[in-house]
C-alpha cells in the first residue's frame, strides 16, 4: 500500500514569493517563443487585469499584513515588479498596472527597507540581477516613451553603493538610456544614512 502513495512532502509547496506567481508566470510566457500577444499592442484586457489584481493583492499585504513578506528580500522584490516593464511593450502605462507598481516602489524605497537591499546577493529564482537589469535597460531604450517611473526603476541600482557593474551597464554599454530618462527632481529623494550620502529614487 505504501509503494502506492505519494512521497512524503518535506519542504514548502509553493515558494516564498507565490504572491508574484502570476506576475512571474506572465513575464515567462512574453520572453518565450511563440507568444503571439507579447507584442500586441493594446495587451489584451484579461492580462492587464491579471497583473493589476497581482499587484493589488501584493500592496494589501505589504500595507496589511508585512510579516507575510518579510521572508523575501526587498532586492526579491523589486526584480519581480521589474517583470512589469518586461512584460509586453506597454503594460506599464496602463493606468492601474502604473498605479499599483508606483505604490509598492514606493513602499520599497522607505528608509527601513531600504536599508537592507542587496542587489549583490543571490536571489531566489534569478540567476543573475545584473542580466535582469541588462534586459531592463534595453526595455527601457525600447519602449519606455520616457516614463517617469521605469527611469526611476533604471536609477535605483545606480547607487554608489551597489556593483560597480551596474553602472559600466548604462555608463559604457546602454548610454542611450540617459537621453531617454525623464525622471523629475519632485521624484527623487536624496537622504543621509549613517553619515554616507546616497541617493534614494521614491516615486512619489
């Protein structure tokens, strides 16, 4: 009887960041072959919907219920709303997708959690944040039609703090993003933290 059952399960059924399963999910089937409505343009209705009500449900438990999230890094984090941007060509301008996102950036961004972001480290499920920000910035040549808040997304791993790689990435290889950003002053937060200056990007 026992050679008719299944394994006994030791670890988690779902990941630790299962919030952004459907996100995630949506970002892998635009970057895989085939998928005819990843270059559409309007993306269809059910999936703008799919990523708002994703979003909308992440900001209720970050504003709600945090010790939920507090198992993920913020760097976690963060690389899954990038998904947003690489996900079809406009996604991101869709009014709530754009609102929701500028939300949890925001969120993202205060000083608490702010402080514990480490974009060097190892991130579950992503094999290198500097080849996601690689596909970032070549999103953001593309089809950012100067928006402020994906300049903003292409500002926060500028920071003199992170890899230096981060830097040579816009600096050396993708120089046409800087004619492209248009992130105004109101929008960029500059504040002291344990006597080193830093620059903190927050979508306000």
């Amino acid at each position: 009887v026992r050679s008719m059952l299944l394994p006994e399960v030791n670890g988690p059924i779902l990941p630790s960041d299962w919030l952004f399963l459907p996100l995630i999910s949506l970002y892998n089937k635009t970057t895989g072959a085939g998928t005819q409505w990843a270059t559409e343009s309007p993306l269809p209705l059910d999936l703008v919907n799919v990523v708002t009500r994703n979003l909308q449900w992440v900001l209720l438990l970050e504003t709600w219920r945090p010790q939920i999230l507090q198992g993920i890094p913020i760097a976690a984090k963060l690389a899954r709303l990038m998904c947003v941007f690489l996900t079809g060509s406009d996604l991101f301008l869709e009014g709530p997708v754009h609102c929701y996102t500028a939300a949890l950036l925001s969120l993202y961004c205060q000083s608490k959690a702010f402080e514990s972001l480490n974009l060097d480290a190892p991130l579950p499920g992503l094999a290198s944040f500097h080849d996601l920000y690689i596909s970032l910035l070549e999103q953001f040549e593309s089809v950012s039609f100067g928006d402020p808040l994906f300049g903003v997304f292409v500002l926060l791993p500028l920071q003199r703090h992170f890899s230096s790689q981060l830097k040579m990435a816009v600096f050396g290889e993708h120089m046409n993003t800087l004619r492209a950003l248009g992130v105004p002053f109101q929008q960029v937060c500059l504040t002291m933290d344990a006597g080193k200056q830093i620059t903190q990007p927050l979508y306000r």
